[in-house]
C-alpha cells in the first residue's frame, strides 16, 4: 500500500488502498475521507489542498477566488448595491417604493459598495445593529441576504440562521369602537369621514378601499368585490366579495353613485393617508392606531361574532392561519349556553308547507296511536298471566 510521508505540521496524510483509490487521512481525529482517483497527481494536489485550507484560511479563498474568476468574472465584482437594484425593481410599483425607500436609510450605506465575495458578518451586523435600523432594517437585510443565494451571487449563506439577531416586533393594535366613533365624529370632511367608516365596515387595506369603483358593486346580488393590490400579477390575486349589508348599504347611499367611491383619497399617497389619520389621532391623544389597525380589528370582530375563519381569511386575503391568528388574536370570545346551540338546532327544523305539517302532523298521531296499542296489549297480556297465576293457585 502506496503512503506519502508529509511534514509534522500537515494535518493530513495520503495513502493508496488495494483497489487502487487514494485516501486521505486526518492526524488529529483519524476520519478518512476518498479522493475518489486512482491518479497520483490529483490525488497529490488534492492533499495539497486539503493541508493549505487548514493551514491558510485566507489562501483557501483566495484559491476559490482565482478559479470564480475564470468562470464568471462578474461574480467577482458584484456588491451588494448590484442585489439591491435588483430586488428593488420586484414587485408592484407600492413595493418597490418601499424597497428604494428602506435601502436609502442610514443602516445600509456602508454595505453598498461591500462585494459580495467579501463579506463577513460583521458587516451584516453593521446594518442590523445600526442606531437607526428598525424592523424594516432587519426585514429587508434578510431578504436581499437570503436573494443573493437564490440567484447564485452569494455562494454560501454569510450566517447561520441561528447567528441571526431576532427581529424586534412592532405589535399593532385594533382600532376600538369608541376610537373610531371618535375619530369619525371629529373628522370635518365627508369624504374622509366615509372613508373610515368604509374600512370599518370591510376591514380592507387602505389602498384597496380608496381605489373602489361603482364597477365593483352588484346591486342585483348586493355585493361589493375588490382585489388586494399588493397581489397584483400573481395567480390568486386576493379577490374578495362581500356582502352589502344595512351599515354599508348606508355608506354607500351617502357616496358619489357612480365612478370612484373616493376621487380625492385615490389620487393621495399611502403615506399622506397614513400622516392624515396620525394627524388627527394625534388631536384626539389616541396612540398606537394606524390605518392598518382597522384590518386587526375587522378580525378580531368576526372572530368575536362567530365568523367561520375560512370565510374571514379568505375576504381578508390571508393564506396562512399564522397570520390571521396574528390579526384575531385579541378577541373577545365568550362561549354561548349549551341552551343556545340547542334552540338554534331546534329553529333549523323548518315546515315548508301546510301540507306538510299536517302530514308530520298525522303521522306523530298514527305514531301515538301505534304506541297505545302496544301498551294496551301488553296490560292485557299481564292481566291473562295473573289471573291464569290466580286459577293455579287455587285449584
């Protein structure tokens, strides 16, 4: 069997078996580890290799370095600049702006110009533990992290997934009945006004509720239907339909009949909105509410009032019952007497005709008749058994 001697520093050695196949052997732990060749030059070269990646961490990547570069020379010069471009221009128009706005923040201007073969965790945690990162700081360093690996830029993940600090929550709250009374009742301008009732009585997005069009609307089957705009393009695009109930029939009595519910709110920016609602929670010392709490409470009603939770995920466009739980998750349930369910299975037995509760009605009779009989036999059965009883006695 074929041995090559190796210095006392190396960790590992090279040996031959009888097959042929050379083998690698570490010192320190003794595992041995195929080459998978029977050449002895490859077999040499990969011992070289073995050894040098123990000994000079640096060379190893820098060897890995010389050969990517022989590959895809562009690999070698993208930054994390180059990831963000790129994701930024995914999504609809509402989520790229979102995406430009985040990555133009503070925490990720030193990470630009880092290629993406350089970097190391230190300067991820550069971003994350930045005096201005947010939530939104940690979200979207993750998804350009884990993007960089779908799209093959970033060779191997930079950290474990436990290395990853947890992401400070925001915890939202649901909007009250009394908050949104009072909010409503302040609220000088109609439009607006009728917009907030709108999300209270539909619980949708703010988005989504501004663009509504009279197109929407089925008079015939009382229906009002609209799409999540955030799901644009994909296959399920959100759709929901609702029925119009008394409340919201009201609403729409008061709006424009015809073109777009809300013609001035369509036109503003979500963020203007969103400063227009703060504004005037602010006014009213109501904290911790954004136009994004009348979803969260919307959930938190129907689950309250017994709505099946397919029917409540599905209008409010959530795939996930982790997500919708996340929405329901205050509400108030109190669980109705057994007496309840029971007059309620009782109401559900319904007669549809006269006809037809006559004839229940003969047959509950033919019933009772029926069940007479049989007692009146069996009386007369035990009377003949006991005066039968009554003759032997006496005899």
């Amino acid at each position: 069997m074929f041995a090559e001697r190796t210095s006392m520093q190396d960790r590992y050695w090279l040996y031959q078996r009888e097959n042929g196949v050379f083998y690698l052997q570490d010192k320190i732990t003794g595992r041995q580890q195929s080459t998978r060749t029977k050449d002895e030059s490859a077999a040499k070269r990969l011992l070289a290799g073995k050894n040098q990646s123990v000994e000079q961490p640096m060379l190893n990547r820098s060897m890995a370095k010389t050969y990517l570069s022989a590959k895809s020379p562009e690999l070698m010069e993208r930054t994390w600049e180059d990831v963000m471009d790129h994701y930024a221009h995914s999504g609809v128009e509402a989520t790229r702006d979102r995406k430009e706005r985040a990555f133009r923040s503070q925490p990720f201007t030193r990470l630009r110009k880092v290629k993406l073969l350089d970097t190391e965790a230190d300067h991820l945690f550069a971003v994350l533990e930045h005096k201005k990162a947010g939530n939104a700081a940690h979200h979207y360093m993750r998804r350009i992290h884990n993007y960089a690996l779908h799209l093959g830029w970033l060779l191997a993940p930079v950290m474990a997934e436990a290395a990853w600090p947890p992401v400070r929550k925001k915890h939202f709250e649901a909007i009250t009945e009394w908050e949104h009374g009072q909010i409503v009742a302040k609220e000088g301008n109609l439009e607006r006004k009728l917009y907030y009732e709108m999300l209270w009585e539909t619980g949708g997005s703010q988005s989504d509720i501004a663009a509504l069009h009279w197109d929407r609307v089925d008079k015939e089957t009382k229906t009002i239907e609209f799409f999540r705009q955030k799901l644009e393009g994909r296959q399920d695009s959100g759709l929901s339909c609702l029925c119009v109930g008394p409340r919201l029939q009201a609403i729409l009595n008061q709006l424009p009949q015809e073109g777009f519910f809300f013609p001035k709110i369509r036109l503003e920016l979500p963020k203007h909105r969103s400063a227009e609602f703060r504004r005037r929670c602010r006014t009213l010392k109501i904290r911790g509410r954004v136009l994004h709490s009348y979803r969260y409470a919307w959930a938190q009603r129907a689950r309250s009032a017994g709505m099946p939770e397919r029917e409540a995920m599905n209008h409010l466009g959530h795939k996930s019952k982790a997500i919708h739980a996340a929405y329901g998750q205050r509400a108030s349930i109190t669980t109705l007497p057994l007496e309840y369910y029971e007059a309620q299975k009782a109401k559900k037995i319904v007669l549809f005709t006269e006809g037809q509760r006559g004839l229940e009605a003969e047959k509950e009779a033919r019933a009772d008749e029926k069940q007479w009989k049989e007692k009146d036999a069996e009386f007369e059965k035990m009377a003949a058994e006991g005066s039968r009883k009554i003759t032997i006695r006496q005899n």
